[in-house]
C-alpha cells in the first residue's frame, strides 16, 4: 500500500507544484510530504484535529469546520484521512470550499484495510460515492484510480493476521516469527502480481487515488 501511495503523490505533486501555490495538507499528522512540497515552492499549511509530535500542525480544526477562507488554496492534499471521518459529505463540502476556483483537490483514501486508529475509523468509500460526493460540490473528477489487486489484498489481511495477533508485541522472538510468517506471502505476491495482475478484475484493491478538480 504504501508504495503504491508514494509513488501517486510524489508524482502527482511533481506535475502539480509551482513555485508560489498555496497547498493545504487537512489531516496532514506528522506532514511526510512536506519537504517535497516545500523544496517544490509550494507554500504549505498543515491541518489537523490534534497537534503532532514536533509541533508543526498550523491550523488545529475538525475537517468538517476548518477556520480559513474559502478558496485560500491552489491545491488541497487530503490523503488517508477520510476513513476516520463520520460524515463524508460534510468534509467533501469543506475541502471544496477551501480550494479555490480552478484548483485541484488531491484525495486518497483506503478500501481493502483493516480497522486502525480505533475507535475513529468509520468508513471505507467506493469510487462510486467518491465520485457522487464530487458532483454534489461542485467537483469534476480529473483521475480515479485503484491500488493494487486482489492477490495484494490478500496479502495485506494474512500480514496483519500475524502483525496484530497475540503475544508480547515488542519480543525478538515475535518479531522474528513476524518476518518468518509474512515475508515468503509477500515475495510470492510481488512476483504473481507481476505476471498475471493485469488479468485480475481488481473488484478488492487497496486504495482509491484521485485528483479532482473544482471548475465552479
């Protein structure tokens, strides 16, 4: 999953990021990406319900009430953010009123992924209700696209199988099982995914990435 991510947001930030552009990172917790936005000249805004360890949240607000203009952005980042969120339509609503006239929304949001940071996680979304909640603010849908396929779902649930089963979680001896249990699924997915996962239907997958764009 994670490479999947990496890969779609640095180049997306790449093609995206100008020198001077304003960008909203909402939900943006320990802020990975920005350095890359920063070094690309784009001016960063990091937004989040709670601060993060080094103090660098510049606006602490829930994603359905964020206390900032509208249209303040040139680009608004919201990756893995919406899961933990109760009402969708309501931080679609908010995203798009932060984003201004022609700006580009870049969203990703988990699918096939165990529950995590409980006991706020509440919704995995379909492309097709990430597509309804875009039409209904205004957002014309640019790029939709999944991650990964079934034979990496699968892989994903027996990883986390033996990550989150019982026993001392800090222990050599766990971790040592750990790699010993998940290390040959992988190395055999990443191989059977190469020769066959164009012919998979990818009906589970990992990810939703999109870009949307906000014409009105």
């Amino acid at each position: 999953m994670l490479r999947h991510l990496t890969h779609f947001l640095e180049s997306t930030l790449h093609e995206r990021v100008k020198p001077g552009i304003r960008i909203a990172d909402v939900g943006c917790g320990e802020q990975p990406l920005r350095p890359l936005i920063t070094n690309l000249g784009g001016t960063y805004t990091g937004i989040d319900v709670q601060q993060n360890a080094d103090s660098t949240v510049d606006v602490l607000a829930d994603i359905g009430s964020i206390p900032l203009p509208g249209g303040s952005f040139d680009l608004v980042l919201c990756s893995e953010v919406l899961e933990h969120v109760p009402d969708t339509q309501s931080a679609f609503k908010e995203l798009a009123r932060l984003c201004k006239t022609g700006g580009v929304i870049l969203l990703t949001t988990p699918f096939a992924y165990p529950l995590h940071e409980e006991p706020h996680d509440f919704v995995r979304l379909t492309p097709h209700q990430i597509e309804s909640c875009a039409r209904k603010n205004g957002l014309e849908v640019e790029q939709l696209t999944t991650s990964g396929d079934e034979l990496q779902v699968m892989a994903t649930v027996w990883c986390n199988l033996w990550t989150r089963s019982g026993g001392p979680r800090r222990s050599i001896i766990r971790a040592i099982w750990n790699v010993a249990m998940r290390f040959p699924v992988n190395a055999m997915v990443q191989a059977l995914s190469f020769l066959v996962g164009p012919l998979l239907p990818k009906r589970y997958f990992l990810n939703t990435l999109c870009v949307l764009v906000k014409r009105s």
